[in-house]
C-alpha cells in the first residue's frame, strides 16, 4: 500500500492550494460518516430483531479497532511514502464492506454477515481518519523536530534521542509560559484533530462538515429507513437499500477524491511528526511520559473525565427505541431521526462551539469544574424522561438538546486538555493517539457490559447512576486543576 515516493521537503501544492474547496470538505465528510454508520448499525440490528444486551454487546466489539489507533499509526508511520493511496483504499474498502453488509441483509445469515464485513469498514475508516491527518491537514511543529527526526534516520544512539527528546520538552515548556502570538493561534487552529490547513481557515469550516455527515446519516438516513419499512412493510429491504445508500457515498466519495485529491510527488500537507512510532522510540516516549507527572495527570484526566457518559453512550439510544413495556420510550426511525440525529446533533455542536470560546475568552481554568458539573445534565434528562414514558415528542427532544449541549460544551474543555498534553511535544502524533484511544476505552469496556447491566437493572437505574457520577468527572477536574495550579518544571 506504498506508492513509493522519496521523503521530500515540504512544497506548497498548488493546485491544492487553488482547488482545496473541491476535496477538503469532502475529506471531513467522510470522516463524519464512521459515526453514522455506527449509530445506524445499531438501530438496524435491533429492528432486525436483535435483542439490547446483544446489540450493544456488538456495537461495543465494533469499536475495538477505535483503541488500536497507536498500532495503526505505526503501520501508517511504517509506509511513510504513502499519501493519496491511504485515502483512496481505506475509501473503496468501506464501500465494498457496506455493500457486503447491504447483501446480507436479504439473507437468513444478515447477522453473520453484519459482524463479519462491519469490522472492515471500522478499521478502515480509523486508518482513514489517521491518514486524513496525516497527510493533508497541517499541524505546528518546529525546526527542533524536524533535526531530531533527521538524527535518527541517520542511526543517533538512543540515549542521545532521549536528551533532544528532554531538550524539546523544555523548550515546550518555555513556550507555554511565554507563548507568542503566531504560536497562540496555532494552538487554538491546530488542536491535534479539528486543525486546518492554514490560519485563516476558518475554524467552522471542518466543524460544519463533520456535523453535516452527522446529519445525513443519523437523520436523512434513518428517516429514509423509516418511511422505507412502512412503505415497503419489509424491514430487511428497507435496511438494506440504506446501507446501499451509504456504500453508494463511500464510493463517490473515492471517485471524487480519486479526480480532485492532490497528491504525487509532494504530499500537501507538511510532514508530521512521528517520534515513538518506530521501533525503540515508542519506549523511551512512553517511558518518559509515564515519568511526568503532569502527563500522568493528564492520562488520568483522559480516563475519568467522562465516564458518566459511558453509561449513556449506548444505553440512551437503546432506551429510546426500546418499546414502552420494556421502560423505554418506542419511538420509531423516524423520531428517532428527529430528535437523536437531527436536534441532538446541532445541539452538541452548538454546546461544543460555545465551549470553545467560553475557553477562547477565558481559559480552560475558569470552565473545567462547571463543565464537569454539566455532565451530570444528560444523565438527569434521561432520568426524567425514564420517568416519564408518555412525553409528546417535543418534551423528548428538547431533553435530549439540553443534555446533548451540555455534553458538547464538555468535549470542548476535553479537547483542550489533548491540545495541552500534545502541544510543542516531539512526539505529539503519538500522545495524540494515546489520548484519543484512553478517551475512548472506558466507552468501550462499559459498552461490553451495558446490556449485561440492562438484565440486572432497568434504565431508570443506569441513568441514576450515571447522573451520579458527575462527582467522579467534579473530582477528577478538580485534581486536574491542582497539579496544574503552575508550569511544571524542567526534570
């Protein structure tokens, strides 16, 4: 999966550059598409009869690959050439895996054939994802580590990569305390995943895409399966051709890139660093960051932070479409539509822009507890629509947007929190894929035994006691704030 291209200097592309309105939107886009499958994939199993341990059981096993990110990106790292072809193939992988999933629906073996082609289409659109960052979309980085990476292609002892390594924490930890402007606004642009290809590129721009995707797939789509199963009377049909409608996306969007995506020679985006994804590094990186205790702090804070939402992340869909005499509300495809892929959606980006420069404003310090005081807002919405089963459409989804932008302006401080732990570091690329991947795992594991849980207690339960958990994300801010009262000294 090489193409086999020397490592060369950094060279603005030009038609890139004049053209970046035809591919870069349609780059974000497909990279909000994962999600949407995901949540379609777990409405479709249960109206295909599938019961809610299990459903969430699969869906949680899905996101597996979600925690191997590290590993991808040393695979990435390893086929250090590539540019073009890791979009293009990651893109025609997922298609084909859609489609294959589409064919089985009509077939007695659709669950077979769900969970064997589902995987294919997840670890690709991680490797997507890595490969969008990677190699067209520029982050910060200095001269010092651009001498580093060179020094150790030339075959540096690593003692001596772990004091450039040392050097360079140092020399981070002076920018943090005496940032210049042109620094301030690339930390605010180049935040490690939301980035974009130069400062003035507005900020929305990658914001908006993504949310668009959302939209698309949890709305328009789920609504289309909805209309689709009662015009049809046929479940499997209408499920299926939804999932041709998506494979149908993937595959125009590999076309489209394949025309419009510049690539060649010189890749467009700068070359990222990748000091700890090669053999030797990823030790003395880890070894030094479990060393620090701000790193360790943060890595807590990772891991923490939201665990109330862990309970919620599969259990509220699933409460949602569950019939009323199992304690859920039975709403159909298309409220579902409405009020989780439509209304929850623009309510989260709306908590999560606000959140943005609420930090912008006043800083991270000021907003961390009170965030972590909302967390506690989805869990209690839930819990007031648990109890109240026979809520017209229009209560359930203003609960939902209260609790959804709560959520939004919490993902916000968290996103901070990795632009700090990843900033001005040699070996960001790696912290940020450990932040991504520790952020993701508690949502996993508990994922694993939520429909475990749901044989034991009702929702009314779950949504207790994830409302109750806002202390730990209180606690855990709180411990945060204290060791970072001050800039960590040079060890």
């Amino acid at each position: 999966m090489t193409d086999k291209q020397p490592k060369t200097t950094y060279h603005p592309h030009r038609r890139g550059t004049k053209t970046r309105w035809l591919w870069l939107p349609s780059l974000m886009f497909g990279d909000g598409v994962a999600v949407s499958v995901l949540v379609l994939t777990m409405v479709m199993l249960r109206r295909m009869g599938l019961d809610t341990a299990d459903t969430a059981l699969a869906i949680a096993l899905l996101s597996i690959p979600v925690l191997l990110r590290p590993l991808f990106e040393m695979v990435v790292t390893h086929f250090w050439g590539t540019t073009k072809v890791w979009i293009l193939s990651t893109q025609f992988i997922s298609a084909l895996s859609l489609a294959a999933v589409a064919f089985t629906l009509h077939t007695s073996s659709w669950l077979l054939g769900t969970v064997c082609f589902m995987p294919f289409f997840v670890c690709s659109s991680v490797f997507y994802n890595i490969a969008l960052h990677r190699f067209y979309i520029d982050t910060s980085q200095g001269a010092h580590l651009s001498q580093v990476r060179q020094q150790i292609s030339q075959g540096m002892h690593l003692s001596q990569v772990h004091q450039q390594i040392s050097q360079g924490l140092h020399l981070s930890q002076v920018h943090q305390q005496n940032p210049t402007p042109q620094q301030d606004t690339m930390v605010r642009w180049c935040d490690g995943e939301m980035v974009t290809l130069h400062s003035s590129t507005p900020q929305h721009h990658n914001t908006t895409t993504s949310i668009m995707a959302l939209l698309f797939g949890c709305g328009v789509m789920m609504m289309i399966a909805g209309n689709m199963e009662v015009v049809t009377r046929n479940i499997r049909y209408s499920w299926s051709l939804v999932f041709y409608v998506m494979a149908g996306v993937e595959l125009f969007l590999w076309l489209w890139h394949t025309i419009f995506l510049p690539g060649g020679t010189h890749g467009y985006a700068k070359p990222k660093p990748t000091m700890g994804l090669h053999r030797g590094e990823f030790r003395i990186s880890l070894r030094r960051m479990l060393k620090r205790k701000d790193d360790i702090t943060a890595l807590t804070f990772f891991i923490l932070f939201l665990l109330p939402e862990t309970l919620l992340a599969l259990t509220a869909p699933l409460f949602l479409i569950a019939k009323p005499h199992n304690g859920g509300l039975g709403l159909s495809p298309q409220e579902f539509a409405f009020t989780q892929g439509t209304i929850a959606v623009i309510a989260i980006a709306l908590g999560y822009t606000l959140g943005g420069k609420a930090i912008k404003k006043h800083g991270l310090r000021r907003w961390l507890l009170p965030s972590a005081l909302l967390l506690a807002v989805p869990g209690a919405t839930l819990l007031f629509l648990s109890y109240n089963t026979a809520a017209p459409l229009s209560i359930v989804a203003a609960s939902l947007a209260a609790g959804h932008a709560a959520l939004g302006f919490a993902l916000s401080m968290v996103k901070q929190v990795v632009v700090r732990f990843t900033r001005n570091m040699p070996d960001n690329t790696l912290r940020h894929a450990i932040a991504r991947t520790l952020i993701a795992t508690p949502f996993v594991l508990v994922g694993m035994f939520a429909g475990a849980m749901l044989t034991l207690i009702d929702y009314q339960h779950i949504f207790l006691l994830a409302t109750e958990l806002s202390i730990a994300s209180l606690t855990v801010a709180a411990f945060y704030l204290y060791r970072t009262r001050r800039q960590p000294q040079a060890e």
